[in-house]
C-alpha cells in the first residue's frame, strides 16, 4: 500500500483548458504520490487526453499550475520535463517506424546519457546497448529486436511504445490507452511488466484506460473524468460502485 | 563487343556515381525537411566556380578545394536554411518548389553576370592504365572510388551514430523525436550541411568532364532529381541506385543511339517509373490523407 506519508511527485491545481467556449479540463485537481498506480477514467470526449496533454506541457493550460515534486513545472516544455524523469505514451501509436526495434530504444535514452563529447564520439549505441536488451528481456521483444518497427503487429507496438517511455528511467510515466488494441495474452503480460516497473523500479504511474478489468487489477487508485471535471477519487472498488460515475460512464 | 560493353559500364557507373551524389542530397533534404531543391544542380556549379575563382589566383586544387567546402557549408547549407527554407516552408511545400526554382534562375545569372557564358576547363586526372582490352582511366577510377567512400561514410554515419540515428527519427517522427529530448532544428541543420559538403564532392568529381558553365546545374539537377525518384525518393541508398542506372543507362543510349536524345534519357525512365512503379526501385509507398 501507499502510505499517507508518500511525497507527492505530480501535482495538478485548479487546471483549466479552453478550446473557445469549451472547457475541455475544467478546473481538476489531484496529486500523485510516490509509487501510485494511478488510473483515470472517463467517457470519450470527457477532458483526460487534454489532462494529459496540460500535464506533459504539450499544452499550455488555460489556468491553474502543474508541480513537479513541488516546483511549478507549468507550461514546461515536454523534453524538459523527459529530462526530469517524466515520459508518456501515446494513444496513437509513436514509434519510429523505419528504425529496428532495438534502435527505437537507444533512441529514447541517448539524449540522457553521456557529455557532448561522448555524444559526438562515444560508442554507437551509446552505452545503452544493455538497457535496451533488458527492456527487450522485459518486454517480450527479444526475438524482434532487429526487425524495423514498422513491420510489427499493433499490439507489439504497443508494447514498443511502453518500452520506449521507460527507456530514460523515468520516475513518472503517463500511459495513454496502453490496452487499446492489445490482444488479451499480451495484455495479462503487458500488466505484469507495468506492475514490475513499479515494485522494482519504483516508477509512478497514471494511466488513462477504457479498459476497466485492465484498470481495476493494475491501479491502486482511480479518479473518473466527465465533463472536464472529477466525479470521483478513490479505492478502485469504491470508484467503480460510485452512482456518479456508474452514470456517466459505466452504465449498468 | 564485351570490351565495349564492359568499358561502358564502367564509364556509365563512374558519371552515375556522381548523380548518385547529387541524388542523395536531394533525398537527404526531402526527408529531413520536405525540401524539393531544383536548384540542387546549380549547387553543384557554385563550388566549381570557386574552386576555379581560388585556382585563379595561382593556388592549386587541394587548396581551392576545402575553401569551396567551406563556401557550400555556409551558402549552401546554413544561409540556404536560414534565409529561403525556413521563412517558405511555414507556407507548405509547394511556395517553397517555387522558391527553389526562382533560386535556381538567380543562381544560374548570378554566376553569368560574373563569370560569362563560357564554358571553363577544369583539371583533373589524365592517363591510365590497359587492363588488356579494358583501359581504365584515372579520373573515372578516383570519381567512382570517392563516390563510393561518400556514400559508404553516410551510410555508417547514418545508421551506427548516435547522431545518425537521431537525424533517421527526426525524419521519420519529428513531433516524439522532439519529445524524447533530440535537437530537431541542430539534426535538419546537418542535413543541410550533409547535402553542401556532397555537392561539393559532385563539382570535384564531374567538372573535369563536363567544364563549368553557368547553366550547367539545369542538367545535373534534372538528372539527380530523375535518379532520386527512380531509386525511390525516401531512401538513401534508392538514390545511388537510381543514380547508377541513370549514368549507365545514358551512357549506352548515348553511344548506340543518336546523340542528341541522351538528355531525354532521364525523363523517358522517369516517366516509365512514374506509370509503373512509382514507390521507386528501392522506396516504400508514401500515404498521403487528405
């Protein structure tokens, strides 16, 4: 469990998002501690794509302050943030098509690692030759490592993708739908390995999903998204048997 | 016959090699930046004219030949970028094919206006040795030699550098390259500066035998680009391909055929290309939604 005491890594204050009349992120706040598996949930439409959005600095919120281990972070660009130990994933898929499965990793962590000498001569793989086959190991892409991208299943990528977010050694990682179109064998594997990075790695998560037995087994908390704002916050459990959100979004 | 034949090859891949680099900086600056140079041709005219404009001071070659290095990087590559690519390309590909056009008219009278319409000799290598029935001259040797090491140099550099693999994904993803930290606007840059250091390369190896005049550029350019679609216009080691084939194929026609259609030579095979393969000998299909 995480404790009460728990330093809180991310932080969202009265955020707000306006697309003209509409306000897409309407005021959420919320805080990530430390070794959270937070899920965020939602109809389609409801602001958490925007949420994430605000978050990762890919746009820059209307009102309200991100805080990244208490420093306001607001606005900050997304490769800033990568730097500080902040990855995400995407819904649509963002891996490097034409590029092996294995370059597709070095890639993610090479701008991390090493001085601007060792940048201009080090070695090609730029040190990064063993995380990148562990992350591989982890990911069950061994036997892909050196086909191109583009040539894997959707559900591999996927897998891919994830990969590609915990190359940097992030502290926090946002995961955008990472069950959208994962078939379930991989999936059941594609949760353990999530579960792994957090227990041993100790990585933090929030993780937008449609998929609610993928959300209820992998997060440790959920908040639920409509309309811009949180209808509730909570124990898995307690989120999925709240009326409100049994209304807007689970139906019966 | 096989002598003739073997002894055409080798003069068709040698003016091919030179496309072939002409070709790639052309495909190099589409992929990095949705760059269409037409007057990539002239780029390869302008270094000629300088190296002949150090020359005329009673320098040699070796000394003429990094001092128009130099002028390519920062004409060609940086003020290039700066000056014409980045204001038109916010306005979309198309301004910026007419732009490239318009500089390659200013280019082609600018070094008019300087220079005259008169065709300059160039130096290069005489001589070379018989291999029985085959005689291999020196400068079709050093031209395919160099082209090969250039081409060989930027595709280690490409795919086994940290910075080669940074410039692939700038190309193919720059929103996620950007994200995970690379310096997209520093990548497209060495591109640019890729693209002026093989132009340069080009001037060296074909002014011997095509002279310098103004307008050559209107030809190379024309063929490189031709090259770089028939090899397949995303993919590297499509334009050398494209680039050979070219040489060769004018070559042969210029030699069994009249002479005066070599120069349609390229437009022919570009138009069967077009109809019947137009992803390219090498490319992979490119979609577009609309």
């Amino acid at each position: 469990m995480i404790g009460p005491d728990a330093p809180t890594v991310l932080e969202a204050r009265d955020l707000v998002r306006s697309f003209g009349a509409v306000r897409a992120v309407d005021g959420i706040s919320f805080a990530v501690r430390e070794g959270e598996i937070l899920g965020v949930i939602g109809p389609n439409g409801s602001g958490k794509s925007t949420l994430f959005n605000c978050l990762l600095g890919q746009l820059l919120p209307s009102a309200g302050q991100v805080l990244l281990d208490g420093r306001d972070v607001t606005g900050m660009r997304p490769a800033a943030l990568n730097r500080l130990g902040v990855s995400r994933t995407f819904q649509l898929l963002q891996v490097f098509p034409q590029l092996s499965v294995r370059d597709n990793l070095i890639l993610a962590g090479q701008e991390h690692v090493g001085s601007r000498i060792a940048r201009l001569f080090g070695s090609p793989d730029a040190g990064l030759g063993a995380a990148a086959d562990r992350m591989l190991g982890l990911f069950r892409l061994e036997a892909l490592a050196a086909e191109m991208a583009a040539s894997l299943s959707y559900g591999q990528q996927k897998l891919l993708d994830a990969a590609i977010a915990f190359m940097a050694g992030p502290r926090l990682v946002l995961l955008d739908e990472p069950a959208g179109g994962v078939n379930p064998t991989l999936l059941a594997g594609f949760r353990e390995r999530l579960r792994a990075m957090n227990t041993e790695a100790g990585a933090t998560f929030v993780v937008i999903e449609h998929n609610m037995e993928f959300v209820m087994s992998l997060c440790t908390r959920v908040i639920c998204i409509a309309q811009g704002k949180i209808i509730a916050n909570g124990a898995p459990a307690a989120v999925r048997a709240d009326p409100a959100v049994i209304e807007a979004y689970l139906g019966d | 016959m096989a002598a003739l034949l073997a002894q055409l090859l080798l003069t068709g891949l040698a003016t091919g090699a030179i496309y072939a680099l002409v070709a790639i900086g052309f495909s190099l600056l589409w992929q990095g930046s949705q760059v269409v140079n037409f007057a990539q041709g002239d780029f390869v005219t302008l270094p000629a004219f300088v190296m002949l404009g150090v020359m005329g001071y009673g320098l040699p070659l070796w000394v003429a030949m990094p001092v128009a290095l130099l002028v390519s990087l920062l004409v060609l590559g940086v003020l290039f970028r700066r000056v014409l690519v980045q204001p038109m390309l916010r306005h979309g590909v198309m301004p910026l094919v007419i732009a490239t056009m318009a500089l390659s008219i200013f280019m082609e009278n600018a070094m008019k206006n300087v220079a005259s319409a008169e065709a300059y000799p160039f130096p290069g290598l005489s001589g070379g040795i018989d291999l029985g029935p085959l005689f291999l001259d020196w400068q079709s040797a050093v031209t395919l030699l160099s082209a090969v090491l250039a081409v060989l140099a930027l595709h280690l550099f490409l795919s086994r550098t940290r910075t080669g693999r940074a410039i692939q994904a700038t190309a193919q993803n720059p929103a996620v390259a950007r994200l995970l930290g690379i310096n997209v606007d520093r990548m497209i840059l060495i591109t640019f500066l890729i693209n002026a250091a093989l132009v340069t390369l080009a001037a060296v190896l074909i002014s011997p035998a095509y002279l310098v005049k103004f307008n050559n550029g209107e030809a190379i350019g024309l063929t490189a680009f031709c090259a770089a679609i028939i090899g397949g216009f995303n993919q590297v080691r499509g334009a050398v391909a494209g680039g050979l084939l070219l040489g060769v194929t004018e070559t042969f026609a210029a030699t069994f055929g009249p002479d005066q259609y070599r120069a349609a030579v390229p437009m022919v095979l570009l138009i069967v290309f077009v109809l019947f393969r137009p992803q390219g000998l090498l490319g992979r299909r490119e979609e577009r939604r609309v």
